[in-house]
C-alpha cells in the first residue's frame, strides 16, 4: 500500500478534529476524501504531508512509517488551493525551484521542467511570472511543481476552489491525465461532490472527524451505509418504513427494496432511502409502472436544463412518514428529479395532484431509526424531547421523535397504557429510580433504551461494554450508528473476573476492534479491566467528565440492582442495547 493510517488522532482544544483514522490507498489510486467545511479532512491531510502531528495512531507510506519523520522527508508533492507560487520567481523557476535545492544539475531540471510543463499543457510559458498566467494556469504551474522532485504520493488540498466552472472541469481532466500516465498515488480532498464523482476511484467521506465510508463512487451513491452518506452524495429522501416479510412498507404500500437484511429481529422499523430519479410520477395510480406510493400536490417546478427537479407534498404525510431536509431544515416535500424524455410525455404545473411511485428503495443498515420520548406524562415527555443531546442526535440523524405517556412507569407488574409496539429507540429521564424503570420498560419490549440525564451534552468519550456474546453484535452495531453522529472517541472496555483469565480478555479486546472495523466501519480503542461490572463501569465513567455508556445485555436478571449505581445517579447517559439471548 502506497498510504496506510492506522487510527490516526487529532485534538484541537481537547476535541478530536480527526478521530481514530484507519485507511489503506493502494499503489497508484487515486483516493478523494470528502465532507464538508470543518469535518476533518484537511487536518489529515496535512498529517500525511507532516505539516501537522497526530496526537495517536501511526502513518506509513510505502511501508515506511513516517509518523515522526519531518515533511520534507517524506517524499509527498503538496498542491494547495491559493497556489503558492513565488510571484517574483518565472514558471520555470518555481518548477525547477524543489530541485535547486536537491543540487540537481542543471540539464536535468531543464529536462524534468519541459517534462512536466507537456504534461501540464503549458509548453512554451517557461518565462512568464504568475502574475501574467490564468487561475487555472498557475494551478497548474503549482501541480507540476508539487511533480518535480517525482514524489511518492501526490497531496491536493481543495486545488480548484478559487477557479470557475469550465476551468475547474479542464483542470480536473488533466491532473487525472497526468496521474494516470506517472502511476502516482494521489489524494485529493474536497467538498465537491461533482469533483469526488469525476476524479476517484474510490472516495472516503468524513464528517465530525470521523472516517464513515469508503468506496467506489457508484457503491457509495446506489448502496450508502449511512444516512449522512446517503443525504451528502446528492439528494435524497429519506423514509421512515416498516420492514416486513414481503418486503418495506412505507406508509400503505410494500415495495421491494435492495439493502440490509432483517437480522434476525422480525418486523421492524427502518430507514428508507429513494434518489430524487428513482420516483415516478403519473396523472393515476394505474399509469404507474413503479410501486405506488401515495399521492402528492406539485409545490414547485424548477428547471435546471437537462432536468426538471420537482417537490411534491405528500397528501397522507402521517400514513407515509417521510423525513425530509433541504439546505438542513425539515420538510414535508418529496424530492424528484425527471428526464426531458419524461417531462414531455407528462407536463406538471404547481398544484397539480398526481401519483408518486418508488422504483428502487434502498434501505440503510442502521439499527436506529427513529426516537420515542417515554415518560408518566405528555408534559414530563415534551420536556425530555427538548433535552440538548436528544435535540442533537435528532437533528443530526434527520429523524424524528415520538411521545409516549405511560402512567404507570416503574409500578410492579403493571402492563403498558398503549397496546403499541415500542417504535425506535426509547429515551428515558434518568432519575433516582431510573434502573427500575429502565427494566420495567426492557421487560415490556423495548429493545434500545436511552437514559437521559438532565441537560447531558454530547460526550467526548463513549464507553462500550456488552454481557454476552449473544448481544455483541447488535451492541456494536448501535455503537457505530451513534458514534457517525458524535465527535467523540471510542473505547470498547472489556472486564473480566478478577481470578478471570487474562488471555481470555486479550483476545476479546482483539475480537472487538476486529469487528467493529470489519462489520460496521467503526474504529474503536480497547482497554482491559478487572473486578465487577457494574462497579467498573461507574468507576470507568466517573474517572473523566463527557462520557457516555452503551452497554448490551441479554439477559435482565437482577438488571435494575446491577446497574443502580450507574443509572440512579443521573450524571451519565447511558444507552441499553438489549437482545434477548436465542
């Protein structure tokens, strides 16, 4: 492998801008990482240059770690997005200009120059200065500049920000030329989608510091993994659904679908993903030769030359639940996008009603859906749905949360009000009698239980443990869909008896990272500890402030008086993953 980062940190102010980074670049890829403004990913890139330290983690490229070796040790070619050339230098000057200071002998820097100025398509401007290039061209005098010295791997940070449109699309075409005809390794950050599209053979999207996806650009846009992936890689609706044994009922229809299997837990909630192209829209049902799905009133026609983007209000919002965000806000308007072929075998206006139908539906392997407030009142629930860190991960996970009022929360052998399934995750008000609540509503079906304390913020750290093989998948799981969400470290913490074997626990440290990395793309740090669980994890939590606990358990015996000390105190967040055991 060309570049190799190995959970790669770093911290600004305490918080981690780049968060446990593992990534293989083969030899002469072409890797994109994408995200938006502040997620992290200029930060890593200056730590492979070596313009930046890391605060953990390991970078090695070619096989030769150079996590503390200088920048101009390390044989990378650097292109950043305001040039850098020297103004009062020629072209031939700043090229050449890498080599002068390696004591090259003058006819083979002239050599390498017209090499690299063919390559580049600016033969014949050896002696113009930058002032009387293009953006483009001095762009260009800077990539072969940044070639000159023939580096291993090549490092552009945003190099066609400050260029228009046409010259973007020029400039882009020929550094991919020219990367292609060296076979150099290169990696190139942006927050352009249409530019990671265009340029890469695989793209790693980043967001809050955290790596969340890797792949080819197709896989990510058809098949995404996560709802940021999903609703950052070009528009996207998003679709609470129901997962049934024929197939994803959304709203009143059951549509086929391409995503994650049901693993094992039956009928339940999931989130849906349609791309604005993959609907369809007809004057009646029976014109449509996709699913239906429901009926709409168009709001708006926008033309935008090869395609017309429509929104269209659904009429039965509450049978179809449907979550979707423009420019970050909510709304209930269903995103289209349709050919100049469909716009002229049916013309739409605004106001107009029709049928919408879905044909592909591609369902996100997350196993948290949605959110459902639960509290002995309508009040005391409404008040923990404006809780900060609910309110965050809310917004953060463009989902929604539901209300249920269960009067009789916490009383022995007492059944729930509503006949209802629990639908999501529950959130509970962490309080003195917390783990008995929490238990009483585990026993009674919910199956990931959030304890909330009293204005928690999101935490820097979230400690994962689970009881039993039986739930370690599903705990992880859980763990990775909470964590694309925060900017927060990782630890998994594995304990064992204090006569426990200690090889034992080394391999369950070993197992965990392993799966979590392989199974859910998640990184995590390990740490091992001896003595009860219960008493470790409150010991664990409370040895630093910002920290959060997921634990997975399967079996609920004695699960209040086991866990008292850390749900009762109120001063952690707590998540409970619970499976019951097969």
């Amino acid at each position: 492998m060309s570049i190799t980062l190995d959970q790669v940190t770093k911290h600004y102010g305490g918080v981690p801008v780049v968060n446990d980074v593992s990534l293989d670049i083969g030899d002469g890829e072409f890797f994109v990482l994408l995200g938006p403004s502040g997620s992290g990913k200029s930060t890593l890139l200056r730590a492979i240059a070596g313009l930046s330290g890391v605060d953990h983690g390991r970078i090695a490229l070619h096989g030769r770690d150079v996590t503390h070796v200088a920048a101009r040790k390390r044989g990378v070619g650097l292109v950043f997005q305001n040039y850098a050339l020297f103004r009062h230098m020629t072209v031939a000057e700043n090229i050449e200009f890498a080599l002068r200071v390696r004591h090259m002998r003058g006819k083979v820097r002239r050599a390498r120059r017209k090499e690299l100025l063919r390559l580049v398509a600016l033969e014949g401007m050896d002696e113009r200065l930058p002032a009387q290039l293009s953006g483009g061209q001095q762009q260009r005098v800077a990539v072969a500049r940044a070639l000159a010295h023939k580096p291993e791997v090549l490092l552009l940070d945003e190099p066609f920000g400050a260029l228009d449109a046409k010259i973007r699309e020029e400039l882009r075409r020929t550094i991919r030329q020219v990367q292609r005809e060296l076979g150099i390794s290169t990696v190139l950050v942006t927050h352009d989608q249409e530019e990671a599209f265009a340029m890469a053979d695989r793209i790693g999207i980043m967001n809050l510091g955290r790596l969340l996806e890797v792949g080819a650009p197709h896989e990510l846009y058809t098949a995404p993994a996560t709802r940021f992936v999903a609703t950052f890689l070009g528009a996207a609706n998003l679709f609470l659904a129901r997962r049934t044994p024929d197939g994803i009922q959304v709203g009143a229809s059951v549509v086929a679908a391409a995503g994650a299997a049901a693993g094992g837990r039956g009928e339940h909630e999931v989130v849906a993903v349609v791309r604005p192209e993959e609907v369809e829209v007809a004057p009646a049902r029976d014109d449509l030769a996709s699913g239906f799905l429901a009926r709409g009133v168009v709001e708006e026609v926008m033309f935008t030359g090869a395609l017309e983007r429509l929104r269209v209000r659904l009429e039965d919002g509450a049978a179809t639940p449907l979550l979707s965000f423009v420019d970050g806000d909510s709304t209930t308007a269903l995103q289209v996008t349709r050919t100049q072929h469909e716009q002229r075998g049916f013309a739409v206006h605004p106001g107009q009603s029709l049928a919408i139908g879905v044909r592909r539906v591609h369902v996100l392997p997350t196993p948290l859906s949605s959110f459902t407030a639960c509290a002995t009142s309508a009040a005391l629930a409404e008040a923990l749905v404006r809780q900060p860190l609910l309110a965050a991960l809310v917004a953060r996970m463009k989902t929604r949360v539901a209300v249920r009022v269960e009067p009789r929360l916490g009383v022995p052998d007492a059944p729930c009000e509503s006949a209802a399934d629990f639908v999501g995750t529950t959130v509970l008000a962490s309080q003195t009698d917390c783990a008995y609540r929490a238990e009483w509503l585990l026993r009674r079906g919910a199956q990931d239980l959030l304890v909330l304390p009293q204005q928690a913020a999101a935490p820097q750290r979230v400690l994962i443990h689970w009881m039993g093989e039986a739930v370690r998948g599903a705990t992880l799981a859980v763990s990775a869909s909470v964590l694309r969400h925060l900017s927060a470290e990782a630890v998994y913490v594995g304990i064992v008896p204090d006569d426990g074997a200690g090889g034992h626990g080394m391999r369950e440290l070993l197992d965990a990272r392993s799966e979590a990395k392989a199974a859910h793309g998640l990184e995590i740090r390990t740490e091992l500890r001896y003595g009860d669980v219960s008493q470790e994890l409150a010991r664990r939590l409370g040895a630093a402030p910002g920290q959060m606990l997921i634990v997975g358990v399967a079996d609920l015996a004695r699960f209040a008086e086991r866990f008292r000390a850390v749900l009762d105190s109120g001063q952690w967040p707590v998540l409970i993953v619970h499976r019951a055991a097969p």
